[in-house]
C-alpha cells in the first residue's frame, strides 16, 4: 500500500476517534465547556496538558530547529522545559485554589478591577492568535505534504475539524480529544527515531543512539562525523554555538517564563477536582513532556546527517537531480523545497556557503524523516497523523482561551453581566467561530516559520502575564494601578520590539543593531523586566491593595488548615 493510501486512512481513522470524543463529551454547560466540570483524572489531565503544550512548534519544528541550528537550537529545548517546571512549581496549585476558570478572572478578581480584566483579555487575546498562527501553519505543511494540497488547502481543512470539536466540546470535549492526540503524537515521534536509531548506531534508545558510535564499523561517533561533515561544508560545527551568551539567556529566560504565563496551558489546572490534583498532574505532564523532548536532539542529528549524505551523495560530490530520491520531488511539490543548478552540472549539493544549490524550509525536517531514512509508508503515514494531533491539539486550546476570555471574562463579568448561562455558551461558540477564521488567515499568510511564531508568543506572554501572576500570587501589597501599567507597558514594548525588527525594518534585524544585542526572540525577558519595574514603582506610588485582597493573597499561599511559620 503506497504512501498517500495509508496516510489517507490512519489520519482518517485519528479524525474519526477526535470527532467520536467530541460528540460523546459534548458541553452541556459553560462549566463543561470552560473546565470540563472540574472533573478530569490527573494522569488523563497531564496527558491533555502534554499535548496542548506541544505544539506544531515542539513536533515539527523544534527538532528542525535544533537540526539547522545545532547547539545554538537548544534554547528552545531548555526553555520550554524549564519553563513547565516554573509552571509547575510556582504558579498551578496557587491558581486552582484560587478557583477561576480563566487568567483574566483571576487577575480581575486578585486585582478588584473590571480595568484590569479587560487588559488581561486583550492580552490573553493577542498572545493566543500569535500562538495559533504558528499552529495553522504547522497543519497546513502537514496538510500540504501529505494529502498532497496546497498549504493554504491544508490550513482550512484544519480549521474545519478544529471547528468541529472545540466548539462542539469545549474544554470537555478537547480534554478528552487531546488524551488521544497525546498517544499518536508521541507514537508517531518515537518510533521512527527508534527505528533510525537501530539503523544508523544499532541502539534501540534514540537518546543513547545519537551520542554513540555509528554501526558502519567505521569507529566514528555521530555528532562527530555530523562536526566533520557541517565545517567541511561550510556550516558552523554542529556542537558548538554562535549566538552570544546574553542573547541565550534572554531567549530561553523569555521561553520559561512565557510557557508559565501561557493562558491555554494555566487553564488546564482548573480541569481536575482539588489543589492536590494540579500538583499530580503537573507531575505527569511533565513526564509525558520529556519523552518528546529529551528524544528531539536525536531525531534533528539523524535527520541532519540523513539529509546532507542523501543530496551530496557518498561521495560528496553531489547527487544528480534525476536520481534524486522521491523524498525530494514530494516536497518540492509543497514549495517548502527548491532547487537552483548554479554551476549547470545537472547535480544538487547542499552546503552553508556559496556552493549551495538547496532551498530547505526546517519545518520540514520531522516529518520528511522517516522518507529520507527510507522507513516503511506506515511509518511516514503515522508521523503525518503526529504532526496534524500536535497542531490541532493546542489550536483547540488556545481558541478556547480566546473564546472564554471574549464570553465569560469581557462579556459576562463585564459588559453583558445578565446573561443567561445558556446565553453565555452560545457567545463562547460564536466567539470560537471567529477565531478559528482569523487564526486560519494567520496560518495562511505566518509572520515567520512555525517555532518562530511560537517564541514570539511566549515572549509577549512572559512580558504581560507573568508578573501580574507572580505578584498577585507572592506580593500582598500589589495594587491594580502596578499590575495594569506593568501589563501595559510590559507587552506594549515587547510587541513594538518584535514588530519593529520583523515586519517595519526586517533588514535591520541584526546583532549589530539588537538592544544590548537580544533578538526579538528573547525580547520578551527585557519586557518582563520591564513589567516588574514598572509594576512595582507604580504599585509604591500608590495604595495598597484592599485588606480583603491581602487576606485572600495570604489564604490562596496556604494550604488548608496549615498556619503560618512560627518562630516559636
């Protein structure tokens, strides 16, 4: 059975089981809909938080991150798994037992202003269509391969189906859709690394298999054959890194605490029953979490060495384009590969210099791998099925922030306060009608490649919400007049910066002419900075939080019955 016959079935088949669950737990209420009634199992609930967590950007385009970028890839390894840990740690319990279903509420309520609500929505907003864009993109490439559409195609045949169950379901419905995404994303990423791992060093631990010898007899390891082969070719050495060190710091600073202010994964802590449920969960997110990503690393080298042996050939002298293998020609049909016979030899050769013939888009590299290490069609067709469930999971998320923030957080608690119940629901589904359309024309017309729209999301949530979190979570005294100019002034500069360098002047995007040379990538550390400083001169400038506030601030930081420390 050829490639497209099988994928057409197996990603069938995972539609028909995400529509299945979406009918069988279909909102009855907006406590359905907001937090599936509080009632989800924690092992299920970190199932759920794993797949709404990674995203397009931790399956498709992480590894193919790491895979052009090498070492200097792995700030995006190391901030989006610290930043659950922060999460985990500082910010899930203190939230469910503050008891609201949505970010907005809780800075609404913790900061006694309707002024302070309002700039959370926005933000929660903004924040979720620049997170989603990448997301409709990711399907799209997906879509574009695989079902042999255009990208654009692709992007609507996902929101079709993302339409379907986020806003048939809600937060029920995609609880339950995202525990079956989670168990074909992940198959789907594991076992063509397994398979390649055998392959290429005879290990069957993907982890163990990328930095151990290869199994050619040849007494080489891989990342040093992968040294070899990038300098040789023009690259920069795989395992050693070009970016300045502040600029690391400040990407992967703004990465961790973006994931910790990221409204659609906060939410998933208001799903299960107690406080003690949120830490459980937590805990098994985090385990669900690292099986992907402690694999990337080693899906990007084998992938990165398949790739350069396959195009310039075993003698690396190039490959002739009529002998090109079929991986080639299937992507090049989706535009994200081209390529340019410079020197009129009829052969194409990839290199990091002038001598390079190849266009290739990283998104494409998790997805093309099991093709380029020439696995079986089902292998390929199960990794098409990955990608898809790792886009839609956190497009369904992240709608529902947008839809929630819109009906329950503006309306309801602000501008409509005597709607019905039923009423409110009915808006929430409008609200998700809406912006699954815009966040379709996002995915169609992306600001950037699929990680790269991500780390800007996670840096405007790091400069917005992450402060007025923390500060109304650890500091008592925390007024609204802080939290609203720290929000403001905090996203404000961190859009600007991002905006500024990506779309008014992208040819000044350069170290040379960065901020204390920080990328618009790890900007959003700086606006966090900001944030604090801003937030916690105004709040001196001004009154103190209401007492009652206070004694709820102190309340929400103790667990039941336990009593303050005692020197006594």
């Amino acid at each position: 059975m050829d490639i497209q016959t099988l994928t057409f079935i197996i990603v069938g088949i995972t539609f028909a089981v995400y529509i299945g669950i979406a009918i069988w737990s279909r909102a009855g209420s907006t406590h359905d809909f907001y937090v599936a009634s509080g009632g989800v199992n924690p092992v299920a609930n970190g199932m759920a938080t794993a797949a709404d967590w990674m995203s397009a950007a931790s399956f498709i385009s992480m590894a193919g991150l790491i895979s052009f970028m090498g070492y200097d890839g792995a700030v995006y390894l190391m901030g989006w798994t610290g930043g659950y840990v922060l999460l985990a740690l500082c910010l899930a319990p203190y939230l469910r037992k503050f008891g609201k279903f949505t970010v907005p509420a809780f800075i609404g309520d913790r900061y006694y202003s309707n002024t302070a609500r309002t700039v959370a929505v926005i933000c929660a907003v903004f924040v979720c269509f620049t997170y989603v864009a990448g997301q409709m993109r990711g399907v799209g490439v997906v879509f574009s391969r695989f079902l042999e559409v255009d990208i654009t195609a692709g992007v609507i045949i996902g929101m079709a189906i993302v339409f379907f169950y986020a806003v048939l379901g809600g937060m029920k419905g995609i609880t339950y859709t995202q525990v079956a995404q989670y168990c074909v994303l992940i198959c789907a990423y594991l076992v063509p690394a397994i398979f390649i791992s055998i392959m290429m060093t005879g290990h069957v631990i993907p982890q163990i298999g990328f930095g151990s010898e290869l199994s050619d007899g040849s007494g080489t390891f891989l990342l040093d054959k992968l040294d070899g082969l990038s300098t040789e070719l023009g690259f920069a050495e795989y395992t050693s890194g070009t970016k300045s060190t502040i600029d690391v710091f400040f990407i992967t600073a703004a990465l961790m605490v973006g994931t910790a202010g990221l409204p659609h994964v906060i939410v998933r802590f208001f799903t299960v029953p107690k406080v003690r449920d949120a830490r459980k969960s937590a805990g098994w997110a985090l385990l669900f979490i690292a099986l992907l990503y402690t694999t990337a690393p080693a899906i990007a080298t084998f992938a990165r060495v398949n790739m350069i042996d396959t195009i310039n050939g075993p003698d690396a002298q190039g490959t002739a384009y009529e002998e090109a293998p079929s991986w080639i020609s299937n992507w090049e049909n989706t535009g994200l590969i081209s390529w340019e016979d410079k020197n009129g030899d009829g052969k194409m050769f990839y290199s990091g210099d002038e001598r390079n013939e190849m266009n290739i888009d990283r998104d494409i590299m998790v997805l093309a791998n099991p093709e380029i290490a020439d696995l079986p069609a089902w292998v390929i067709a199960l990794v098409a099925a990955g990608g898809i469930a790792a886009a839609l999971s956190t497009s369904a998320g992240l709608l529902l922030v947008i839809s929630t923030s819109i009906s329950h957080d503006l309306l309801k608690r602000n501008l409509m306060p005597n709607i019905s119940d039923k009423q409110e629901l009915r808006y929430a589904r409008i609200a998700s009608a809406v912006a699954i359309c815009i966040a379709g024309y996002l995915g169609i017309n992306p600001p950037g490649f699929v990680a790269q729209v991500v780390a800007f999301a996670f840096g405007l949530a790091a400069s917005s919400f992450f402060p007025a979190i923390i500060l109304g979570i650890f500091s008592k005294r925390m007024n609204k007049e802080g939290a609203i100019a720290g929000m403001i002034s905090g996203i404000t500069f961190t859009a600007a910066y991002i905006i500024y360098f990506k779309f008014i002047n992208p040819a000044a995007n350069t170290p040379d002419n960065w901020w204390f040379g920080i990328s618009p990538e790890g900007i959003g550390t700086l606006g966090m900075l900001l944030n604090f400083g801003v937030a916690i001169a105004v709040a001196r400038m001004t009154e103190d939080a209401p007492k009652h506030v206070q004694e709820m601030v102190a309340s929400i930081r103790f667990p039941k019955g336990a009593g303050e420390a005692s020197a006594h």
